[in-house]
DNA sequence: GAATTATATTAGGATTCCTAAATATAAAAG
DNA sequence: CTTTTATATTTAGGAATCCTAATATAATTC
C-alpha cells in the first residue's frame, strides 16, 4: 500500500538515522556536564569505561583504537588522567609500549560514574518490555553490521562469540542457548560487552539468528 | 520464567543504553573524520543542519540551545562558518540579537553533507523492515521521553503534533491519521523533524498512541 | 536620564582533535 | 657487536570545542 508518506518521507533507514544521531548530540552534550573539578571529560570517562571492561589494562594504541581517536589524543588524556591519579602507566611487554591501567581511585569513580547515563537509561524504561527488547535486537545488529563492515572495532557481542547456539529451544521465550554457561536465553538478555566472550571464526551462528 | 541470565546481567534497559551509547561515540569519532579543510567539525555540521532544517533563521541563542553547548561555544562555532562564508549574520529583531541562516554555499554544503551519516543508514538498512519500523518506533518514543524530561529542547515529532490522529483506522498497516494532509500512515512513517509540525498542547493523541 | 533586561561577545583556560616529526626500544640483520 | 628496522609512544604546533565569568550594547522601564 502506497500513501503519501511513501512518497514525501525520507526512507525509514534515514530518520532512524537521524534519530540515532539525535540521541548521539544529546549524549554528548550531556557528557560534558559531567567534566567538573571532580569529574572527568567525555573522553576520559570513555577511556575509564574501556579500562574498567579490559581485564589486565590496556596499552596506548588499544585505548586510542578503541576509542576511535589518533594516538596523540589519546595520549594526552591518558596523561591527564594519570596526573590526576585515575590511571597507572606501567612498561608493557613490547618496545616502548607502555599498559594503562585503573588506580583504586579510577576504578571508584568509574563505577560510580557508570558507562549509562541515568537520564537515557530512565528514556529507555518508558518502553514496554517488547519494544525494549527490539531496541536491543535492533542496536545489536547495527552494532554487528559496523563491525563487519569495518566501521569499529570488534566488540564482545553474543552474536559473534563461539558459545553462541541461536534458535535451538523450541520455547520462544528463550530459544537461544549460551554454551559456556549452559543455559537457554533470549534476545532480551543479548550481551553488548560479554566477559567470556570468545570471537567465533564463522559466521554460521550468527546467520541462523539474523 | 528465570534464568541465569535475568540474574547476572544488567538489566535490559542499561544493556540499550550501552549500546546507544557506542553508537554515539562511533557518530562522533567519524564525524571529526569529515573536518577536513573543505568541511566542517562536527559541532559546525551540527549547526548546519540546525539551520537548514529552521525556516527563516535562528538566532545565536537558539542555535546555542539546540546544540546543547554553552552561548559562547556557539558564538565561536558561528564566527567561524561565518568566516568561511558558509553562514550569514544579520541584524535581529530584539536588542543585540542576531539572525544566522545559511549562505547560498553553506546551503549547498549542508545539502551535499547531509544530516545522516551513510555509514549508519548502512547499518540500518540491513535490518529488516519490521525491525526498522520497531527501531524507529523506539527511538521516537525515547526521544518524546526525554522531550518531556526536559533533556531536550522540543523536536518537530509526529507524535506531539497538533494533527495526529493515533489509531483511528481498523487497517493495521496504517492506523494512525495525519490531519494536516488528511492520510493513514503507521508507525514506520513517523517522522522527526515535519516541517509543518505544530505542537499539541496537551498529551492525549500521545496518550492513545503510546 | 538612570536602572533594568535581554542578547551576544570577549577573556582566559583546559580539553579535544588532527598531522607531521621526533624519540625510544627491542629484535633482526649485517 | 653494530646498524638497521619495525613498533609504540610522545612532542610540536595549531584549530576547534568546551566551560565560567566578565563585558558590551540596545531597548525598555522607572
């Protein structure tokens, strides 16, 4: 069926676009509210939240990687933050490269910070149960989508992981099933940054989810 | 029914919001990408689109607060495109007020430059349709929330405006009215940003809608 | 005419971002 | 054993992004 908005709209792939972007400004402009005497920058907090996800630190050319910024950037935040006692430099195990790591301080103030701003969280608990888990399926493929394309790094995902057994329950209330912990689940309980994730080799997995 | 997986995760919600979250970083590390000495920072783009999308120009202190940074922070971002001749500054109608609008080249920039990151729409795009719809929907609803938080400025959404009609018709592929054009449309044609967009004043089309 | 109000800019400083060049270091090559 | 090479980080330099506080300017109010 055809209506006029067929025709007047931009495409729907376009204004969820736009409306991601929208969210992306918020967050942004958010985030630097937080940059007081005590807090940290947008940056740095990103930073904190990298290291407080990588279990034994992470070196300079991680961070800067994973934070989709050049090296030098990086580099001066991390000297930031160390100076402000918040992380440690430490000699890492090849030439010149050094591992960054939470001090007890950092750790305190990233995981009172958090990596979810309360005010999107709370936008997000004004959904029904259904659409939250379709906002998830849908962020985790386009998250999946950026990541085979090259667009980011490689993140600890469910549907990339080696443990991942898509649709083998036949209970649509929990038809995939995670084989390290041996246990049934749904799409509402997708992983974005898993601990035990293990990157699968194949794609075979994720395409009997898609 | 409860799993491991309701107890050692994060609640849904938060799990979203993360992944919000990365795509907003994502958004903001391409977009200094495009800073090249043809085009614009991101916070420029930002203002760009702002005033494409405002009929008849904005002053400075609207675009500060649509951009969500302080005034001066947008004074400085408009001196600049006004130096690059993208933007025009003319005299407002209230005491040292200023009316910003888009020369004709910053007019073509902002065309060519679009408010939508290709690479994203891309992402979206592999998504299917009912999935689109389902992420579009929830995006509108997020974004209405944080409206009537407070966290945003007002945006041109359908499901504020004065001629939306939620569920009016019996045909489940386009229940919804719009009153200005006098069509059916449905959830996967909500829009953001309509140009003829006029608030309601109360909430109760939102209401059945919801 | 003086005080108030609204709006934008200047001042000053930390951070974010880039590219290009310099530096340090371990391992490999001669 | 010295030199080269590859790698990782830092320095240098500069534009843009961000903030708060103070300042200019024009219209309105008293």
């Amino acid at each position: 069926m055809t209506t006029i908005f067929e025709t007047i709209s931009e495409p729907i792939a376009r204004r969820a676009t736009a409306g991601l972007v929208r969210i992306g400004h918020v967050l942004r402009s958010r985030a630097w509210k937080g940059a007081t005497p005590e807090g940290v920058t947008p940056t740095q907090g990103h930073a904190l939240g990298l290291l407080r996800e990588a279990e034994g630190g992470l070196s300079l050319g991680a961070i800067a990687a994973l934070l989709g910024v050049s090296a030098p950037t990086a580099s001066d935040a991390m000297s930031t933050l160390a100076s402000k006692g918040l992380v440690d430099k430490a000699p890492g195990d090849r030439p010149r490269s050094i591992n960054l790591s939470l001090t007890p301080q950092g750790e305190a103030l990233a995981e009172r910070t958090g990596a979810w701003p309360d005010f999107l969280t709370d936008a997000v608990e004004t959904l029904n149960d259904a659409e939250q888990a379709a906002l998830l399926r849908g962020l985790v493929k386009l998250i999946r989508a950026m990541q085979v394309k090259g667009d980011i790094p490689l993140q600890k995902l469910c549907v990339t992981c080696r443990y991942f057994r898509p649709n083998v329950h036949p209970e649509p209330e929990a038809p995939h099933h995670c084989a390290l912990v041996d246990a049934p689940f749904a799409d509402r309980h997708l992983r974005l940054a898993c601990g035990e994730h293990q990157q699968a080799d194949d794609d075979s997995f994720y395409e009997q989810w898609r």
